[in-house]
C-alpha cells in the first residue's frame, strides 16, 4: 500500500521502520503509484455449483473467504458447461482500458491441486487474461511448467496482479516479487475473479482462502 511507510513513520518506533525496510529491500511495493478502488460486500459475488446452498462451498469467517469444490459438482449455473466452481466474481469494477491492480491473501492447503484459484477475467485470443494455478503444490500461470512458486501449500502468500489493458501486459507479484511479466490476451470487459475453478487431473476436493481482498488502479 502506498501508505505504509507513512503509517510506519508515525505510528511505529523509528527502528521498526527501518528493520522493515531493510528486511524488504529486495521486496517491491507494487501498488505504489496506484489508487485504491473502494470495494464492499456488493462488489463481491459468489458463484457456486448452482444446485446447492452457498453455505455448503463457502465460508466467511473472521475476515477469510474460504472457497471449495469437488470435481463433481455442477457448474454455477444451469446452462453453462464450463468446469465446476466456487468462486468470487468482483462486480461493477469491469474495465476494458487502464492498468488495474488485484491484491489479495492466497491459501491452499495441502492435497489441492488442478484448480485455478485467481483469475483475469476476458480477453480477445481467451476468455481470461491471467489464472493462477495450483498443481501438485506449485503456483502456475495457467498450465505448468510457468511456475511461479513452488511449496505453495499451507502458508499464506499476497498476490499482486497488474493487468495493463492499452499495453496488453500482466505482471504477476507473489510476495513481492515480480514472478511473470509478459503478454495478456487482448481486449475485452475484465474483472478480478478468485476461489476455486476446476481444472485438469483435479483433486477430490479443491479449496483455496483469500483476505484482505483489494482492488487498485492507475
Ligand atoms: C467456517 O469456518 C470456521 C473457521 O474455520 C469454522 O469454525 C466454522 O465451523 C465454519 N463454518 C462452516 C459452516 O463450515
Ligand atoms: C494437466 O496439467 C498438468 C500440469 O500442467 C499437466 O502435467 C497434465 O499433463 C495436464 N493433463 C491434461 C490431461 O491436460
């Protein structure tokens, strides 16, 4: 965030904020220079497998949005074919210009795998311009071998997607650090999505928890 050493500077001692600094110096802050885009509960819809209550793929609890679904499971809605998921949709902040942010606190557990748990949404080659990905305990832009972390399993990491239309880039940060820079998929009406959505040689339960879920742009 932008206002970070701010509130390092006045509300922390001097030492903390340097020992920050110094601990993240090889860290970029990759929502600097971008504004945040207000989000509540109306900007955040859920789609789940259509036959069944929300509250059987769907947790909020203390702030953590915690998402699953089986291989089984309907799509989320009737006529739709595409592959099973529980997943939140980030509405009325579609764009089709500009450089917009995603930010967000991923989890998997442990046995997770064939799932794509954050996503771009629209394009002109595709219809998404980023997932994020999770085979085998390892973090993917889409498909592997484009890992982006591996040992990704029981630990939280902050992920940081920057999707810059009029350039046709994605950046992708994972804690920080730069781990994709490269081409989207052309124009579109896109959003943040994330969750979990089914993918190949999928596990017998997929589950992914996010929080502090923020949006930015430039
Ligand atoms: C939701 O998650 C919390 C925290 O893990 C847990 O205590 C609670 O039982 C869960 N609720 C449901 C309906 O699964
Ligand atoms: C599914 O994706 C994994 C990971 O990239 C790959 O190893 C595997 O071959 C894929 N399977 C199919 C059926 O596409």
């Amino acid at each position: 965030m932008a206002v970070l050493p701010i509130l390092h500077l006045t509300l922390l001692p001097l030492i903390i904020y340097q020992a920050t600094f110094f601990a993240s110096a090889a860290v970029v802050d990759p929502t600097l220079g971008f504004t945040l885009v207000s989000l509540d509960n109306s900007n955040l819809v859920i789609q789940k497998p259509y036959n069944v209550p929300v509250n059987q793929r769907y947790n909020f609890t203390n702030g953590v949005h915690q998402f699953w679904i089986y291989p089984t499971d309907k799509s989320f809605k009737i006529d739709s074919n595409t592959q099973p998921r529980t997943e939140i949709r980030i509405s009325k902040h579609e764009y089709t210009s500009g450089i917009w942010q995603f930010e967000g606190y991923g989890y998997v557990p442990s046995g997770t795998s064939g799932v794509c748990i954050m996503q771009v949404f629209g394009g002109s080659s595709s219809a998404t311009t980023s997932q994020l990905r999770v085979y085998d305990g390892s973090l993917t832009y889409y498909k592997s071998p484009h890992v982006l972390s591996q040992n990704i399993y029981n630990r939280w990491f902050r992920v940081n997607a920057i999707h810059d239309v009029d350039a046709n880039n994605v950046k992708i940060y994972i804690d920080g650090v730069l781990k994709r820079d490269g081409v989207g998929c052309g124009a579109g009406t896109h959003y943040f999505k994330f969750g979990v959505y089914a993918q190949n040689d999928s596990s017998n339960c997929m589950e992914s928890r996010w929080k502090d879920i923020k949006v930015f742009k430039k």
